[in-house]
C-alpha cells in the first residue's frame, strides 16, 4: 500500500475556537533547530470541495493551489 505523509496544525484562538489544518510535513527531523525556523504564515480564500472527496484529490487541489500562489509571488 502507498502512504502519503501528512501533518495536522491546530490553531487554538482565545474565544476556544479551534482550526486544524492538514497538509504535507512542512517541518523534518533536522540537525540545527535553526535551519526550520517560521518566516511567515498566510492563510488561503476559504474554497468549497464536495464532501464525498478523497484524500489522494485533496491533495492535487492543495497542490494546484500552492504552484498558483508561488507563480503570482514571482
């Protein structure tokens, strides 16, 4: 069976609510604490997808979203 690696962010606001995110490990193992340290956040457009969706299609979509944002940033 293939895997895909995954990862969970949870964002805890101060009035309770709270958000998990999932997406692929953006943060490894490494050596030098240093080297991963956060530069910057930022939030996409919430986007509607069917609920019947799967998890391998989830990912092409965070995919296409991700090289669409990093072709307008350059």
């Amino acid at each position: 069976m293939k895997t895909v690696p995954l990862q969970l962010v949870t964002v805890n606001l101060e009035n309770g609510k709270r958000g998990v995110f999932v997406g692929v490990p953006l943060v490894e193992d490494l050596k030098q604490p240093s080297e991963s340290q956060v530069e910057d956040i930022w939030f996409s457009n919430v986007q509607e997808v069917p609920d019947e969706i799967t998890l391998i299609q989830l990912l092409k979509l965070i995919r296409m979203s991700i090289c669409r944002c990093e072709a307008t940033l350059q």
